[in-house]
C-alpha cells in the first residue's frame, strides 16, 4: 500500500459552572473524543477511518483541591472498574503504592491519568500499523499533561450492544468495521490484544485487561 496521510481530530467540552471546583467527582475527568481521517496531499480530510475515546483523569488537581481521590475513581462505570484494579483501596496504605511499587518504587512524574478507553479502525486500514500511530500521537500530543497511561484490552466485536444488535440496523460505521470478520472467540480476540500491547512497550502486571505505561517508556521506545 502506498504512503498515507492521517490526521487526528480532538473534541471534548467543559460546562461553566459559578461554584469552584470539587462539588462533583465528573469535575476531574475530560472525556476526550477523538477522530482519525484519511488525509489528501493538501490536508484536507477526506475518509474517516478510526475514532476513540479518552478519560483524562484529573487526580492532580483532585488533591490540590483536597477533593477525596477515592470519589474521582467512582466518576464513571469505567473508571471505577480501572481503578478498583490499579490502585489500593487499603485505608492503611498510600493510594499510588501499587503503582510506584511496580515502578520500582519511582514516584510518577504527573498524578494525572489519561485511560485509553476505545480505538477503532475500519477494516480496510487495519494491518498497516496506524493503530500504533494513533497511540504513539496521542502519548505525544498529551505527553507533559500526564504521569500513566492505562489502555484496556477488550476486542470490540465482543462489546454486548454490538452482538446484540441485527446487523440490518448497524450503523455505516458498524458495517465498515466488519465485526463478523474478527476473530469471534473471546479469548484468542482478547490474547491477540495482550499480545499487540506487549509489544509495544505496554505491561498488565495487575490485571490481563488493564495495560499501563508512563509516556516516556512508549515514546523512547518508538524512536
């Protein structure tokens, strides 16, 4: 295949409120959408062919607003399942010291958290590595807003609201990705993700699903 361009769009949206920060956990996450197109010789965007989602959690300003971390974990269904896996819930300990532990006890250098929690890409551009493009573009472009990246490695064409739906009523979107072509079998769909995280630089020391990287292991990695 010929040389291609892309180029990533990045959406999300804050409502201004009159009180300070710390009346709602929701406060301390952006919800990062983000699109990936097919871009012709002049940058103009043509096909879209990749979209995702991204949870900046904002854990930093959480403490300095003396707002209880443990409350910022429960801002979304997905974010409290990550965190339940990630970080200590023992009152007697340090919420971070699972995560410096494995870091060789290696404070992070930002407490902020960027959770990779989708990315997709159409079937006729997967297998020519833009997924590890989009990952590596997304660590650069957010590299100084935060300390850990954690993805999760579960095969889209396994998300229950896809199975469950007749493929007479999938979106363009939906039919352009082809789930029925996808590996169909949970466990080899999920081990082909464990496999393509690994060997990228990512590690799941605490969970299969959950993987985590601090930024400059990817990007040095990468170059």
């Amino acid at each position: 295949m010929e040389e291609q361009d892309f180029t990533i769009k990045y959406s999300f949206s804050s409502f201004l409120k009159d009180y300070p920060v710390g009346e709602d956990p929701t406060e301390f996450v952006n919800e990062i959408d983000f699109e990936v197109y097919l871009t012709d010789e002049t940058g103009h965007l043509q096909e879209q062919v990749g979209k995702g989602k991204i949870s900046q959690i904002l854990f930093s300003l959480a403490m300095d607003c003396g707002f209880p971390l443990s409350d910022v974990m429960d801002a979304t269904h997905s974010i409290c399942q990550m965190s339940g896996v990630l970080f200590e819930w023992d009152e007697d300990k340090d919420f971070w010291d699972k995560i410096d532990t494995y870091f060789d006890y290696h404070p992070l250098d930002n407490y902020d958290v960027f959770f990779l929690e989708t990315l997709e890409i159409i079937a006729k551009y997967r297998g020519i590595g833009l997924g590890e493009k989009i990952i590596n573009n997304l660590m650069e472009r957010f590299y100084s807003s935060c300390g850990l990246w954690v993805l999760k490695a579960f095969p889209m064409q396994h998300d229950i609201a896809i199975k469950n739906e007749k493929e007479e009523n999938w979106s363009d979107w939906n039919r352009k990705m082809e789930y029925p072509k996808m590996e169909l079998d949970f466990e080899k769909s999920q081990y082909q993700l464990f496999n393509y995280y690994k060997n990228r630089g990512f590690q799941n020391p605490f969970d299969m699903e959950y993987f985590i990287a601090r930024p400059f292991d990817i990007i040095n990695k990468s170059e």
